[in-house]
C-alpha cells in the first residue's frame, strides 16, 4: 500500500473468481498488521481526528504509552496505514489516503463480493411463460400484491396500493407478469429511483408471486425477464430493499447478479414495530460495481 495508489488487485465486477497467491498475500501482510489491538486502536483515533496528530496526543487519547505508541505508530506506518512526518521535534501522523480505498477493497475481494457474479438464474422452468403486462391483468396483478402483504415480509405496504398509482409508479416498458397454464401467478415491476436526469439508469426493483404458485421457479422466471430486460434497455443499476426476515427473497436477487450493500436498520415501522431491510444493487454487466 502505497501513499499515491492502493494495490486494486482484483478489478470490480472481475474477471477472476479466484484470489492470487500474490493477493492472498498482500491481504495476510495487512490483515496481521492489525491483529494487534493496540494498532486498531491507533488506526482508529488516527482516522477519526481532524487532522495530523502527534504521537504524545494519541497517547493521551488512547490512553497508551508514548513509547508504545511510537512503536506500533512505525508497524502502521511501515505496513502503509500511516504517514509519519517530522515537523521539528514532534512528529504528526495520519492516515495514508490509500488505505482508505485499498483495506475496505481487500475485505471485499477475499469475502468474494468482487468475484463475477451470474446474470441471472439458469433454471428458469419450462411451465411458466413471462411476458409484458398489460391493461387486463390489473386485477391479478393487485390479488397478488395483496398476497404479498398478507405475508407481512414482503413490503411496509399494509394496503394494496390502487392501479392508478402503481401505473404512474412503474417504468412503462418494464412491467412483466407471470404464467402457468394462462393463469396470472407473479408480476415484477421496476420504477426509477429519481426524476434528475443523471439517474434515469438506476431503477427500484419489485417481485412477486402469487401464495399458490411460490417455490416453483415463478421468482426465477421473472427476474431473469427483469434482468435481462432492464440490461437491454441500458438500465445500468438495479436496486431493491428486502426485509431482513424475508431470506427466499434476498437469496432470490443474488442469484440474479445482486449484491447486498447494508442492512437498514429500524427504516421504518410496520405495524406498530420497527423494521430493518436489506439493500441490494446489482450493476448492468461491463459496469463498475
């Protein structure tokens, strides 16, 4: 880790789906650096002051020697978290701008969240036919949706919301639904994000299946149409947020290319109880994730 430029090792959305020696490497070499408690907490009070700080401050915040100090301030800096320069008797410290970028690049490059991801699910069922909704599947499309929320997962909905609002809620060429045997059994739908112009790429995804029909490859069906639609379009990020409790759902998404960037907490409340969701993005394949 250098002050000018991290080590990327691995590239966003890669090519490799396994880590390199050299890489595992590098990562061990900075990952042991911090397996001392007293550098986190150096690190920490580095990262977190308002400016460079000299070593007799940190070793009144810490609470830690100036000798001790001084010795695990080298290791940080030695391993590049750090900067130390001399500023007549004292020396200032702070945190290596590259670290910033490269120590949270390599948590997601060996937990795998840079590996390439699938396009979407390959076993889609050979029953079930997705095509584009249209006028006269409304009052499946709402029988539905009441079904979701009956679940109390699927959405901090309590009401089925009317046609009319769903209609100017969701992108016109990006409303699908579901068949079996000519029967409506799940929708998808996505609407934008924002009316400003440099979003109009980035859509809120939704999906649903009807109570009868679930566990048996609708989910799949439709979000490989929803997908696969949304990269034609030049849709370049796709969005959803899930209820915590609502695993079959998350699991669902990242089959098809998501990725979960955080957990929400207490969000909103859902009848009278605070919720937590699960925020998921999946990147239009050739963009940066």
């Amino acid at each position: 880790m250098t002050a000018s430029s991290p080590p990327l090792v691995a590239s966003p959305g890669g090519a490799r789906a396994q880590l390199s020696g050299d890489d595992a490497a590098t990562y061990a070499h900075w990952f042991a650096c911090l397996a001392e408690p007293v550098r986190v907490r150096l690190l920490h009070a580095v990262a977190t002051a308002t400016g460079p700080v000299s070593v007799g401050r940190l070793a009144e915040l810490t609470g830690i020697s100036q000798a001790t100090c001084s010795h695990h301030l080298r290791k940080l800096a030695d391993t590049g978290f750090l900067v130390l320069r001399r500023e007549g008797t004292s020396t200032r410290v702070s945190v290596n701008p590259a670290c910033c970028v490269g120590l949270p690049h390599a948590a997601d490059a060996v937990l795998g969240l840079l590996a390439p991801r699938p396009c979407c699910p390959d076993d889609v069922p050979d029953d079930v036919t997705v095509r584009a909704m249209e006028p006269n599947d409304w009052d499946a499309v709402l029988r539905i949706y009441a079904e979701g929320i009956a679940t109390g997962d699927a959405t901090f909905d309590t009401e089925v919301p009317d046609a009319d609002t769903l209609d100017a809620t969701w992108l016109p060429d990006h409303r699908w639904v579901a068949e079996i045997d000519g029967q409506v059994v799940g929708w998808a739908a996505a609407g934008p994000t924002s009316t400003r112009p440099v979003y109009s790429g980035v859509a809120e995804t939704s999906v649903y299946v009807g109570e009868a029909h679930r566990r048996r490859g609708v989910g799949r069906a439709l979000i490989h149409r929803q997908v696969t639609a949304a990269d034609a379009a030049g849709l370049w990020t796709l969005q959803a947020t899930i209820f915590t409790e609502n695993r079959a759902a998350i699991a669902l998404h990242h089959s098809a290319g998501y990725r979960t960037l955080g957990v929400r907490e207490r969000i909103g409340q859902h009848h009278g109880v605070w919720r937590d969701i699960v925020f998921l993005e999946r990147r239009r394949s050739g963009q940066a994730a």
